[in-house]
C-alpha cells in the first residue's frame, strides 16, 4: 500500500528542530568549515602559516575558490599550481571524484551561511522557489559554468578587455568583509561595491531566503560547485562513493525531495549526481532507508 | 507527465540563457567593480533585473496571484 503522503507530494516545512537533530554532525561541520576559513578565526590560514612561514593576514581569500579556476582556463593554471589556494580547488575537486563534492555538503562557510540564512529565516515554503526538475536546474549551473569559463578564456588569453568575472561578483569576498566588519574591522567594508551588493542580493536574498534549501548560489553562480560535481559525476562512473536510491524501499512520502538543499531529487526520486553535494539530508530524511551514501553498485 | 524530450529542450533552453549571464555580467559595474556612479543611481539600476525577477517569481504563486485578482476587483468596484 502506497504511503498516504504519496497522494499529494508534500512541500511541507521540515520541523526545523528534529531537521537539526538528525543532520547535526553536518551542521557542526559547516561551523567549523566557517572557522577553519573565515576570518578573524581562519584557523586553517594559521595552520598553513604556521607551516610555511607566511605572513599575510589568512582570511577566506588564502583559499579563494575562484581565481584558480579562472586560471585553469585562461591558460594560467601554473602560476597558481603551487599557491594554497590551487592545493585547496586541486584537493577539491579530486576529492569530488573519490568521495563527492562533501566540500561543498559539509564545509563551504558561503554556503553554509546561505543555508542557514534559509533555515533562519521563518518563510513557508510556498513562497520559496524550488525547479522541480532537475534538468532545468542542471541546465542553468552548467549554462553558468559553461559562460564562467568562456568569460575566463577571453580574460586570460586576453581576447578583448572586460572585467573580471571571478572577483567582482566573489561571494566569499562578501561573506568575509561582512565577517571582519561585524568582528570590528570596520576598514572592511570599503571593499563594498556595485558587484558585491548584486552577489549579497543574490547570495543570501534571492539564493538563500527566496530558494528552497538556501543554495541558489551554490546551484547557480559557484564554480567550484558544478566543477566538483562533474568530478563527482565521472567518479560515479568509475564506482566511487555517491548517494544511491534504493526504489525497493521507497514509500513515495517525498521527504527526500522536499530535504534536498539542492534540488537534486526529482520524480524518480534517483539524486542527480549534477547537482547532489553529498550532504546525505535525504539519508536522514527517509523514513524507511532508501538512501544510503555507498561505493558502487547498482542504481 | 512532461515528455523527456520537452525537458532536455528545457534544460537546454535554461543552459543557453544561463550561459549568456556571465559575459554580460562583466560589462555591468566599471571593470574595476567599483560602483560606475555615472548617475545619481550609482549602480542602482543593476538590482531592476534582479528585483524584477524576484517579482516575477513571486507573483507566479498561485496564493499572490489570487490575493493581486482580489485587489484588482477592489478597485474595479471602487471606480
């Protein structure tokens, strides 16, 4: 007998505080991802100054996420190979491959943010915007990163003179001046600009508070994100970890889908290896273990 | 039930206008993306996509939509 919550597939508002039991060994993670990154925490920064005798203030831009990747494609990858922040995108996206982008699921501290903002913010459902296909939202991340890399190409192989993409609309560079200027360091908030009152706009109005799940930016703007889950995506194919779907145990309840930070589940309930960032909502979400997060096998 | 070949020409569909936000996104603010301030607005006129958008999004909800009918009929009986 099909689960009475298959009738209608629910957009319901998860109880916020049983959503936090259930997920809190990833909520904890996320805080330490934003005080491991973050400044004027940055323990990782210190860590790595501590190590190689750097004296630059670490804050998130030690790491950044972006300009590496510009560099990759516009024919500059070299001179950021040896840079912390070409080891960081470099680990990222092969730890994608082996594991999937938990990077992104479980220490991102913009898209923790994001998230949180979301999950803060006491808004119903629906009046949230959720695609209910992931090929549509598919479409749009890698229209994006597609556009991203054409942009980085022109720049980097100097084909005409525009502005640069990756440090304009930096979503990290927002999340850290908010960060330093909340913290006391009021010359911070110089930084601001047109770009980055488009990126706070988008970032935690838009992609947070208006999206289902808080991670428009992540599914829409980041980079990084859909690099590392095309790297997930092909690690897939090779019988890496990834969250697979059992159908012999699902009840159709739609928990899963309505979970999902990311839209990655759509009516076949099968994550959407595109898309899915491994934050394993849908695992704990499911009443009868139709999730689980395993190496290979079958779909 | 959309038919798989109307959903990949969706999905292609927002892959192209998706793919065409980057490139114009590097023309909007200076190059040095500092606010252009060539007009009182400052930049201001960057967030009427974005608000635009967000407007559109948002009274495509069924409740709002009925909410702005009853609004419209109000005024309607008002004249």
């Amino acid at each position: 007998m099909a689960h009475p919550m298959a009738q209608k597939e629910r957009a319901t508002d998860m109880p916020a505080l049983a959503t936090l039991k259930r997920n809190k060994w990833r909520y904890l993670s996320l805080v330490a991802g934003f005080l491991l990154f973050v400044a004027p925490f940055a323990l990782l920064g210190r860590g790595v100054n501590l190590l190689i005798g750097g004296i630059a203030d670490p804050t998130i831009h030690t790491f950044c996420y972006r300009m590496p990747l510009a560099a990759l494609f516009g024919g500059g990858f070299l001179t950021v190979l040896g840079t912390v922040a070409g080891v960081l995108v470099i680990g990222v996206v092969s730890a994608s491959f082996f594991l999937g982008p938990a990077f992104c699921g479980w220490l991102c501290p913009a898209g923790a943010v994001s998230e949180a903002v979301s999950r803060v913010v006491p808004l119903s459902e629906r009046y949230r915007l959720r695609l209910k296909d992931p090929a549509v939202t598919r479409g749009l991340r890698y229209g994006f990163f597609t556009g991203f890399v054409a942009v980085a190409v022109v720049i980097g192989y100097k084909l005409a003179t525009i502005g640069s993409l990756t440090c304009k609309y930096c979503t990290p560079s927002v999340l850290q001046t908010l960060a330093s200027g909340l913290t006391g360091d009021i010359t911070a908030l110089s930084y601001w600009h047109t770009g980055s009152i488009l990126t706070l706009f988008s970032w935690l109005l838009v992609g947070g508070v208006f999206m289902s799940g808080g991670r428009g930016m992540c599914l829409f703007f980041c980079p990084l994100g859909a690099l590392s889950s095309l790297s997930h995506t092909i690690g897939k194919k090779f019988g890496m970890y990834r969250v697979a779907f059992n159908a012999g145990k699902c009840a159709g309840c739609a928990e899963c889908k309505v979970s999902c930070p990311t839209w990655a589940i759509g009516s076949d309930r099968i994550p959407d290896s595109t898309l899915c960032n491994t934050c394993r909502e849908c695992t704990t979400a499911c009443p009868r273990g139709s999730y689980e997060y395993r190496r290979g096998g079958p779909e | 039930m959309i038919p798989a070949l109307v959903r990949e020409k969706t999905g292609m569909l927002a892959f192209g206008i998706a793919a065409l936000f980057p490139p114009f996104a590097t023309l909007i603010p200076a190059s040095c993306g500092v606010a252009c301030g060539g007009c009182p607005l400052t930049g201001g006129c960057l967030a009427i996509p974005a608000v635009a958008a967000g407007i559109g999004v948002f009274s495509s909800r069924p409740r709002i939509r009925a909410i702005a009918t009853r609004i419209r009929e109000g005024i309607a009986k008002l004249s």
